[in-house]
C-alpha cells in the first residue's frame, strides 16, 4: 500500500501541505486554460467568430458529461477521503470499484444517446442555422471520446483524495500540452478545420486515461482495485451520489446557464453575441483556475482531518484557502478591469467582438472579488460530507440566481442584461456563503478555540 501520499494529510503543517496539494492542482489548472486559450485562437483563425459560437453551443454537452463524471468522482473522493483518515482501507477500495463501474456505465450510455440526438440537441442548446453545421462537425467527434473525458475527470478526484497531487497534474499536462500540439496539426495540417480541433481533443483524452490506468495498476496508489469492487453496491452509490449532488448541481447547472444563455444571445446580439460570450467563458476560466486549484487541493485536506477528527487543522487549511483564493481573484480583477482590450485582441481580430467584449468583461466581472469565498465554501461542504448544504451551495449561483437573471435581466438591459447577470448573482451567492460560514463558525473557526467540540448539526 502506498500509504504515505494520504497519511501526511494528517502530520504535516497546512501551509505546506496546501502548497503541496493545490501547486500541481494549479499549474496543470493553468496549462489547461492555456491550451483552452490557444484552442480558440487556432479555432477563430481557421473558421472565425462562428467557429467559436459553434463549440460555445456544443460546450454544454461536454459540461453535462463532467457534471456526471463529477458528480462521481467528487463524491467518490469525498468518502475516500474520509475513509483512508478513519484508516479503514477496505472500505475505500470498495468505494473505488463502484466508481469504475459508474464511470463506464454512465460513458456509454451518455455516448449513445448524444450521437443519436445530435442535431436536436444543437437546436436546443441555441444553435443557429449558421453555426448548426460547424457545432455537428465538433461535436459528432466529442461525443466519441465521451469514455475518455468521464474516466479522466473522475479518476484526477480519486488521485487528488489521497493526496497524490502530482499525478493529479500529470494527467492535465499530459492532455493539454498533446491538445497542443495536435490541434494546429489536425486544423492546419491536416486541413480538417473544426474537426481537427474536436478530433485531437478525444486523442489527448485517450493518452490521459491510459496513463491514469497503468497508474493504479501498477501499484502507485494508496486504493487497490479488485473485480469484486466493481459489483454495484446501493449504499456505496448512495453515499457516492449524495454527496457527488452538489457537484452534479453545480456543472449541470453551468450547462443549463449556456443554453439560456445562448439563447438571450442570439436574440438579443446573435451569432456574434454566443462568439463573444465563449470568449468571455475562456477568459473566465483562466481567471478562476488558480482558485479551482486552490480548491482540489484543500479537498483532500479537509476530508482526511476531518475524518480524522481532527477539526482544528481543517479550520486552518478553510481560513488559509480563503485568504489565498481571494488574493487570486483580486489580481484577476485588476487586469481584466484594466485591459480588456488587449484579453479580446489574443482571440479575435473582428472589430465588433473586440468592442462587445470590452464591454462585457468589465460587467461580468465587477463583482468577481467575491467568487473566492464562494468557491472554498461550496468545497468545504462537499469534502466533510455535508450533503445538503454543499447541494444548496452549488446550486444558489447557477440555478438560484444566475439563469433567472439572464432570463429576467434582458427584457430590461438588452444585451447588456446578459453581461449583468453575472455580477448580481456573485453578490447574492456572496450574501448566502456568509450565511453558512455564520451557522457552521464552530467548524470554520475551531482552530480559535482552546477546546474543540463538535455539536450535533445535522446536514
């Protein structure tokens, strides 16, 4: 057993071991919002604006497929986490096999019927006449690596739940930096245009899940995988699922956003207003990356000391992630409000992108400085096990606040109402983690206390 990536979780000081946990987290974060920057620009040259409108509709087929794989491996890292520190090993390899078995099941299934629904799908998620053709070219081919990205997605969880933040990385940088170098060849190269982008997508997620395969089977980890694991077990899903809802919420709920989204656009700026806006959703994801790394890395941490009742080092590892996080965001702030500009001019040379986009950066993020808080918070909850409050935390920003908005906002801002949305619901998701950082203080702030106690709070 390779006991020592998850038993540290527990000895080390926090400090040291965020940094550990949330740098691998953050740079191969960083070198996927990379690839995710030169694919649009490689994308918007060969094909132009509605190339980029075409994967920005097909975007929410691929967030549904990691809001499942998601809602699997986040859950499945979370009882992981806890059970490797209450030290009882059995029990998370049996956690381990359940997941494998989820994973496939939900691919296949997934694959099947998105290659089937193919166009009505597109329709639905506010595909024009123009951009259909292109979204059907990029995503006919996703659809194929469905397998890929849902194994990946999840088993990064599982690798991060031990503690094993390096490997976590590895299969990001082995994924993105394949995705950049084969994107320009298949577009370019191979003169294959959007579909050389899609296709070297699913061959960097390939390479990615092969090498998380040969690394548990050669003994790597902390879990051991059994056939016998790989049985479905309802009280495991349960467990599983129950905390896993919150990121399924979260992701899902980013889906359902695109396509309301999308659909505001192409009434209110058309084709040209769902280009800027997948602009606007990389530029957002560069941004933020940093602070999801922080987040994978603080999951872990909480989980293990948690389980391990050890409450003090969880309120240490929450208060130096939010202070860390907010620090993030902070610089994030300051660049995008003072250029806007030169963000639009790296992915598009057209003139009235250039010139919506300004606009919309500046909207979107004028209340960005909040989004830390919430994203530590929501983790919080999901890495103790706290199935209720981590569903209504990720739940509040998407389908509480942000799609009602952008279907609200619109009828009296216009376009710009699209932009707005984005602000007022960061202040309202603000307003509510407060909330619950308020009712859960004993957990948030036990480090503060000379004797810790935990009182009976039901989820």
């Amino acid at each position: 057993m390779k006991r020592q990536h998850s038993e540290r979780l527990g000895k080390e000081s926090i400090p040291s071991l965020l940094t550990s946990l949330a740098m691998p987290a953050t740079f191969g974060m960083f070198v996927m919002a990379f690839y995710n920057v030169v694919d649009a620009i490689f994308v918007a040259r060969a094909v132009g604006t509605v190339g980029i409108a075409a994967v920005s509709i097909a975007f929410p087929v691929q967030m549904i497929v990691m809001a499942v794989a998601g809602a699997i491996g986040i859950g499945g890292a979370s009882v992981i986490s806890r059970m490797l520190g209450a030290d009882n090993v059995g029990a998370a390899n049996k956690v381990f096999g359940n997941i494998i078995s989820m994973v496939l099941a939900v691919s296949v299934v997934g694959a099947l019927l998105g290659l089937n629904l193919l166009t009505p799908i597109l329709y639905l998620f506010g595909s024009s006449e123009t951009i259909l053709p292109y979204a059907q070219d990029y995503l006919g081919i996703i659809l194929y690596g469905t397998i890929f990205f849902a194994f990946g997605f999840c088993m990064n969880n599982i690798v991060r739940s031990e503690g094993n933040a390096r490997t976590a990385m590895n299969t990001m940088i082995i994924s993105a930096v394949l995705n950049i170098i084969l994107t320009p060849l298949f577009i370019f190269g191979f003169g294959m245009g959007i579909k050389g982008s899609a296709l070297a997508t699913v061959v960097a997620q390939g390479v990615t899940a092969i090498y998380l395969v040969v690394y548990f089977a050669r003994g790597n980890s902390s879990l051991t995988f059994k056939l016998a694991h790989l049985r479905p077990e309802m009280s495991v899903i349960k467990q599983i699922l129950a905390i896993g809802s919150s990121a399924f919420v979260q992701q899902a709920a980013g889906s359902i956003m695109f396509i309301f989204a999308n659909h505001m656009l192409i009434l209110h700026g058309g084709d040209l207003g769902v280009a800027v806006f997948g602009i606007m959703h990389r530029v957002i994801m560069f941004s933020l990356m940093p602070v999801i790394g922080i987040v994978q890395g603080l999951l872990p941490l909480v989980g293990y000391n948690y389980g391990a009742n050890l409450h003090h080092r969880v309120s240490e590892s929450i208060s130096l992630a939010i202070k860390v996080s907010t620090a993030i965001v902070a610089l994030g702030f300051t660049v995008i409000m003072a250029f806007p500009k030169p963000l639009m001019i790296i992915f598009t040379n057209d003139p009235a992108a250039i010139a919506m986009g300004q606009n919309a950066l500046r909207i979107m993020f004028a209340l960005s400085l909040t989004i830390g808080i919430q994203m530590v918070t929501g983790a919080v909850f999901q890495a103790l096990g706290k199935a209720r409050a981590a569903f209504i935390l990720s739940m509040s920003r998407q389908v509480l606040f942000l799609i009602p908005l952008i279907l609200i906002l619109p009828s009296i801002f216009g376009l710009n109402g699209v932009w707005l949305a984005f602000p007022v619901a960061d202040l309202l998701s603000f307003i509510l983690a407060l909330w619950f950082i308020n009712k859960y203080r004993w957990l948030f702030f036990a480090a503060d206390q000379v004797v810790i106690s935990k009182p009976n709070v039901a989820d």
